[in-house]
C-alpha cells in the first residue's frame, strides 16, 4: 500500500509520517529532500523552493508520478508526504491504483493566526534547521497568513477531489491520532 499524506507546511504531515514509520514500521519519505535535491543539483529543472508550494508541486509532478507507480507496482508498502502534493494529481493516482493508494491532506485552514504566532516561534526554536527559527514575529505572521491561504486552498480542492482532509489548527494531537487510525 502506498500511503501519501498531502497539505500545507506545518500541518502535520511529517509528524504523521514518523508516528507511522514508529507504530507501522513502514519507512517514509519526504517530497521537500527530492525538491531539494532536484532546486540544487539540476537546476535546469527550473524547480525553486521560494516559488511556492503549488508551482512546485506541478513541475514535480512529472517525477513524483513515474516514482509512485514504481513504488505501487512493484507492490512497495511506502509513506510519501509533502506539500507538492496537489489534490488534483493525487485524485487521478489515487482513482487510477484504486485499491492500492490511501491519500489524506492535512491543513491548518481555520488557524487563528494572532493566537499561534507565539506557539509556532517556541516549535520552530526548537528545531536546528526549521525556517521560521530566525523569524520575527510579524515575519511569522505573514508566514501562517501565507499557509492559512495554502490551507483554504487545499481544503476546498479536497472536497472538489472528493479526498480526504483533515483540520489541524484546532487539536493537533488528536487530528494526527484520527489520520494515523484513518489510513492504517
């Protein structure tokens, strides 16, 4: 089974991957290693990781595509998540591998940004290489407005899709609990 786990940044979807690798033992891997591998090692690719999630989901898709159906082809239990996965290539994937692919999005599209921006300064110091480590608050602030907006975006994709979301701004801990029991 091929699991993917889609959304914006900071919803959850790492968080899920590893309880999943911890409780299923079914390894994970993470689209923003390929996108960073592929921005800096072939840049004719024209892939950018400031051009935004969606515009490089799409120039991706052509890669993460052919990789995935090796993967269900070959019968690989694999999680893949990240936020270049776009709704309306999974739904096609999904509905083309019926049976064999379990999708979910996860966003953060009903946040109450003034609310969290401290919390998401305290998470963000305490890992090395996150990019809102060095943030100042309003530089936050127009980061969570930039993923709310990812968020809605994404939400509103899944019910056109008919795919899975999941809102995790309002208990964290729980959603991530309610995904990992929805795809396992």
């Amino acid at each position: 089974m091929l699991y993917l786990i889609g959304g914006s940044s900071r919803s959850g979807k790492t968080t899920t991957a590893k309880r999943m690798l911890a409780e299923t033992k079914i390894p994970y891997f993470s689209l923003d290693y390929l996108m960073m591998g592929i921005a800096n090692g072939v840049p004719e690719m024209d892939i950018n990781p400031t051009d935004g999630d969606f515009k490089n989901g799409q120039r991706l898709w052509k890669i993460i595509n052919p990789l995935m159906t090796a993967m269900v082809e070959n019968k690989i239990d694999y999680i893949i998540e990240g936020v270049q996965l776009i709704p309306s290539h999974v739904s096609q994937f999904e509905q083309y591998y019926l049976g064999n692919v379990k999708t979910c999005f996860i966003g953060i599209a009903e946040i109450n940004i003034e609310n969290n921006i401290d919390k998401m300064k305290f998470h963000s110091s305490m890992t090395e290489n996150d990019g809102l480590r060095n943030l100042d608050h309003f530089q936050i602030k127009s980061e969570l407005e930039r993923i709310k907006t990812d968020s809605i975006r994404i939400k509103e994709e899944c019910q056109k899709y008919n795919l899975q979301y999941f809102e995790s701004s309002l208990n964290f801990n729980e959603t991530i609990e309610t995904i990992i029991a929805y795809l396992t």
